[in-house]
C-alpha cells in the first residue's frame, strides 16, 4: 500500500491479507516474542484532534517494531497556530519521517495530506469521514473472537450518521456475506445517499426485534462534537442503551463492541459479561496497526 485513507482503498483480498498478517503480530504486541522489524523508521503522528487508543495503539505499535515516534497532538502546538497551512505542515513533517498517521476534525483532510506528502499517509479519523484502520480492527476482533465474519448477522447501533467508524465499517462488511442491521433514533440514521451506495444485504431495524438473532451487535456514542446545534444533540442524548436486560437476550456465542469512548450507551455492569468484547478489541488495535506500518513502510 501506498497510503491508507479509505477502507475502500482496500479490497477483499487486501483486507485478509492484512488480518491473517495481524495475527502473526499478536504475540509481539503481547510482548512474546520480538521484531526489529522497523527499526530505523520513524512514524510522525499528528493528531488535530483528540485520540487516546488510535494514537497510543500506534505509538505502541511502532516502538513495539523497533520503530520511533514523533508527535503532534494539537493544533494549537504546531505551526498551524500560526497560521500555516495543513498542505505546508504536511510537506515539512513528511522530511522527517517515513510515514504518517493523520487525525483531522475535517472530511477530506487525510486524502488532502496524502496529495502533499512525499510518504505514505494513514487516515486515523477525519471528521465525519472514514476511519479505516478502525474497521480493520473491527473485523479482526470479530475473526478472533467469533471465528470468521462471512455469515454473520451484524447490528450496528447508535449514532450512524456522523459516526466515521460506522461509515468505514459497513462499506467493509458489505465485501464479505454478512447481514446487516441498522438501528438509530430516526435523525441519526444513515444518510441516504450514503445508504444508496452500498450493496449488500442491509435493513432498517428495532434492537428489541433482532437482538436474539444477531453474531455482534457494534455500538457507537452520540458524536455530540459533530452536531451543529447542542439542543438537537440533547434531544438523542440516552435514546438507546445495552444493559443487563439487553445481554440476557443475546445469543451466548454474540458479542457486543464499541469503537470506544463510551458515553451512556452501554452499562458498566455488562462489561463484566461474556458478550462484552471492546476492550479486547481495544487491544487488537495494536497488532493490526503493526500489520498496516509494515504495510505501508515495507
């Protein structure tokens, strides 16, 4: 790979490819076994905005290659502040090492960067936009922990209209035979254009009505920083929620993720239930980024 801006940079084959590559990092990420394997590469991140798991899951796993890190957590401690360009900051920073990983609050910016950069560059999240290696993860923690992902049966839950997670994810499962559900309040659904694109087997549904039946059920917060008018957000503040109730309807083979941070939407007893897989999933975001440095700097 050149960069990685969008899941749909990927095909099928690629996406396997770099799952079953994930596998053979796990034991290094466990601290296992070791590998040079980047040693004398440096990986710039720079993140306009906040990350705790996508940014330390990317430090740990290019330190955990023999790789280094330099990093740029905020706007507001880079030269952007004084009012230079992302085009510009992107030239400069891409001299100083051999790729970058990108966060953005604006759709777009990661596929911007990746035209004024002399090396490969890896969307981390742009706005509203798309979060690939999220879903790499995503579907990684699904093989591990279900055994595959063709034949599933997938409720995404929550906010799936300005949810990036959700955006990259479901273009992705619709490469693979899977059933999906969508469950949303009504003004954060899908947008339908959006919808129209895909192909794939896809339904509008109710949690209550499918909860029994489905193989995972992915739930996102309320992204409360993409809505332009606080008092439209509070209207779908607490409008769902997995609980205890929610676990005893599940099938004992299901599992249930977040990409993470969690608001409300899912209550803290069920963490300790066998369902509850997001902070496994949280980790597996560390042999999947090695998979993808070695991919792009390799």
């Amino acid at each position: 790979m050149r960069h990685l801006i969008s899941i749909e940079d990927l095909n099928k084959d690629d996406i396997i490819r770099i799952l079953n590559k994930s596998e053979e990092f796990e034991d290094v990420a466990l601290g296992k076994r070791r590998s040079r394997i980047l040693e004398g590469k440096i990986l710039a991140n720079l993140f306009f905005e906040p990350s705790t798991r996508t940014r330390m899951s990317f430090e740990t796993a290019m330190k955990k290659l023999g790789g280094e890190v330099i990093n740029v957590s905020a706007q507001e401690a880079s030269s952007i502040a004084k009012g230079e360009t992302l085009a510009d900051t992107i030239k400069v920073v891409s001299n100083y090492c051999d790729a970058i990983v990108i966060r953005h609050p604006l759709e777009g910016a990661a596929r911007f960067a990746s035209e004024h950069s002399r090396v490969p560059v890896i969307n981390a999240g742009d706005g509203a936009g798309q979060h690939p290696t999220q879903t790499l993860l995503d579907l990684y923690t699904i093989k591990k922990e279900i055994g595959r992902i063709d034949g599933l049966k997938i409720a995404l839950v929550g906010d799936l209209k300005y949810s990036r997670t959700i955006h990259s994810l479901i273009k992705a499962l619709t490469l693979f035979e899977t059933k999906i559900y969508l469950v949303s309040p009504p003004v954060l659904e899908l947008p339908k254009e959006f919808l129209e694109e895909l192909g794939g087997d896809i339904e509008k549904a109710e949690l209550d009505q499918i909860v029994g039946d489905v193989d995972v059920i992915y739930v996102t917060r309320i992204q409360k920083e993409r809505f332009l008018d606080e008092e439209e957000y509070r209207k779908v503040t607490g409008s769902y929620k997995i609980t205890l109730e929610t676990v005893k309807k599940m099938k004992e083979s299901a599992i249930i993720l977040h990409p993470l941070p969690r608001v409300d939407e899912i209550a803290v007893e069920v963490d300790y239930t066998k369902q509850a897989k997001y902070f496994k999933q949280a980790f597996y975001g560390v042999p999947v980024r090695m998979a993808i440095l070695t991919e792009v700097m390799l």
